[in-house]
C-alpha cells in the first residue's frame, strides 16, 4: 500500500516546525496545576478540620467562619478537578483560549476571526452559527482569492472550540510564513441544531438536514462573501470525533465538492442508535452513511486525498482508523494515517495532528489541481 504513512515527508526544517505545533503544551494543559491546587485544597481541608477540633466544636469556632472556610476548601477543590479534566482533554489550553471563552470572534495573531449566522430554515436550521478565519493580508489583497478549510467540531462543541482548543488560527498562521501551506480562509461550520445535540451531520429524517446544509448553503454563503477559489481543488473539508466522522462522510459523499478530508479521532458509521434515532429505522440509509462499508465498493469519480488521525491510547480506535486508511488506500486514494502517541479521544490529540494536516492539506492547496 504505498500511498499509507505515518508521516508526511519534507525537509528537516519544516519537519521541525511540525514537530514544534504538535507539542505546544499551554500552562492551563500541565497536571502539575492541578496538582498544586488539589494540595492546596487538602491543606485547606485538613486545616478547617483540625481548627474545628482544637476549637471545641462549630459552635465555638462560629458557623459563619466554618461555612466560609468550607466554602473556600470546596472551590478549589472545584477548581483542582476543572484543571485536571481540562488539562486532560485539553480544552482550554492558554490563557488566550480562556479569553475567547469569554469574549468570543477576537482578531486573531495576523488574521481576523469574525461569527456569523446561515441560517437555512427551509433545512431545519435555525440558527447556523459559524466562525469564519480570514488570513493575515486579506483585507489589504483585493484581488486575491483563497482556498478555504471548512470544519466541523465535535458533539458535544461549538465552531469556536477549533480555535480555543484547536488553535487553528495560530497553527495556520505558523505554517503559512514556513510556505508549507498557503494562506487559506477557515470555516468552522455549527452542527446545524445546537450545540448538545448530536445529528452526525447527516440529513435527520424529519429532523435536520445537516449535510446538505453545510454542502449547498454555507459552501454557497462562503463563496458568495468571501474571495474564495470556488472550486473542489481549493477546498478542504475536516472534523473532530463525530465531526471526524461527518467531515469523512460529507466529503466522501461530495467529491464534486473537496479534493481533501482531514478527519480527527473519525469512526466509521453513524453508531447503531442513529438507525432509528436519526434515519427512521431505515438500515440502507444507515449503510450509505457508513463509510467503514460503503467505501469497498463506493465509486470514486475524482480522487480524493485523505488525512486519519488517531490516539495511539485509543486502543480499538487505532485500529477501526486504520482498517478506513487501508480500505481508502485499496481504492487508489492517497491517504495519510497518523498515530498520535500516548493521545486519547480529546481535543489534546487533535491539536497535535493538526499541524501534520495542514500541512497535507497544503500539498494539495499549492498544486490547485
């Protein structure tokens, strides 16, 4: 199978900017806050107790200075446990992502991160949230056009956690001054039905119909407002978990429309509760939506590039992944399979595949073919 890596082969240089992206680690991802808080919460703890005893009881000490001090003791307990979840999925990695928690749709290093509404109520989509990147040099380039990366988060998520916990703004940024990949617009695309539930992006039966929202309305919106080069060759569609999924199935669906997928942490069908939760009961939609089956036999009418990333602790993820990579492989297809070490399902492993996607995405933006 030749066209199945682990890696992507380029000069030293840019081997080791990629090497760099991938292994930012912010202060907020460390354990060791987390550590430091807990201890400070078991002092604190420890010390209320104790002062209770030596005091006699609550009523000597005063209810009001226990219950204060419990509350304290409880808070950074609080605080120690969000730390350590957050430092384990990775969610909220710099005090930047904390900002934009805050204060969403901020300018970005070089380029400018505005929201907007598509709504497509005639679809079953209300609202249609999306966070539109736009590079550094757009507004002063007029006569310049730009491939464009849509992506889809996972469920539960929002557009902007792509770049809160992705850091795809940052990472395109540092990829495009190396020319490992060309300055492109970044879509983060909505679910389509909020941000709890969970569609899989596919066309709901008598609910949403996510896929040909994101296919005939935001790629129309994008390429209506935005000096794109509206053409498959320039366009890249990606995803995290159900997202990995969705961008894998929608782009596997609509080669007219993305030379590239890049999926995250991607499975291989919709899950067996979605048969007659999102299509009906109906087991032939199920198997069209189920690129684990339909790509055996699927006719590729333009070729496809396609980029797998997976946490190597996953375990049966690696090789559900795996199995997708060499069946697209066995059909002509050039695939990237990626493994990243000691990563589990969480925004983490994706922030370090991201820069080696990127950069796969890049071969094909530069070309344009």
């Amino acid at each position: 199978m030749p066209n199945l890596s682990v890696g992507i082969v380029r000069g030293s240089g840019a081997d080791k900017l990629l090497a760099h992206l991938a292994h930012q680690h912010g202060i907020l991802t460390s354990p060791l806050v987390g550590t430091v808080l807990l201890l400070v919460a078991v002092v604190l703890g420890v010390g209320l107790v104790r002062k209770v005893r030596r005091a006699g009881g609550v009523r000597r000490l005063g209810a009001t200075t226990v219950v204060l001090r419990g509350v304290a003791a409880t808070g950074v307990v609080a605080l120690a446990v969000g730390a350590y979840v957050n430092a384990y999925a990775g969610y909220l990695p710099t005090a930047g992502a904390v900002a934009q928690l805050v204060q969403p749709a901020q300018a970005t290093t070089g380029g400018h991160l505005s929201s907007v509404q598509i709504p497509a109520p005639s679809l079953g989509i209300a609202g249609g949230s999306t966070e539109i990147y736009t590079p550094a040099g757009y507004e002063s380039s007029p006569g310049r056009r730009y491939p464009v990366i849509y992506l889809i988060t996972g469920s539960p998520g929002t557009p902007a956690d792509w770049f809160r916990a992705g850091r795809v703004d940052s990472t395109l940024e540092a990829l495009t001054r190396a020319h490992v990949i060309p300055p492109a617009i970044v879509v983060a695309m909505g679910t389509g039905a909020g941000a709890m539930e969970d569609t899989e992006y596919l066309n709901v039966v008598g609910g949403p119909q996510v896929e040909t929202y994101y296919t005939d309305v935001v790629i129309a919106y994008i390429d209506a407002h935005y000096r794109t080069v509206p053409d498959r060759a320039h366009r890249v569609v990606g995803g995290i978990s159900s997202g990995g999924f969705g961008a894998l199935n929608v782009g596997l669906h609509h080669l007219d429309l993305y030379s590239t997928i890049l999926a995250f942490e991607p499975y291989g069908d919709p899950g067996p509760g979605s048969v007659d939760r999102l299509l009906g009961g109906d087991l032939a939609r199920y198997r069209a939506n189920s690129p684990a089956e339909y790509i055996r036999t699927m006719d590729f009418s333009q070729p496809v590039r396609v980029f797998l990333d997976v946490g190597g602790a996953t375990g049966r993820d690696v090789t559900a992944v795996q199995a997708l990579a060499r069946d697209l492989t066995a059909r002509g297809q050039v695939v990237r399979f990626r493994v990243e070490p000691g990563e589990h399902h969480t925004w983490s492993e994706t922030a370090a595949g991201l820069p080696y996607g990127l950069a796969f995405a890049g071969d094909q933006l530069r070309q344009g073919r």
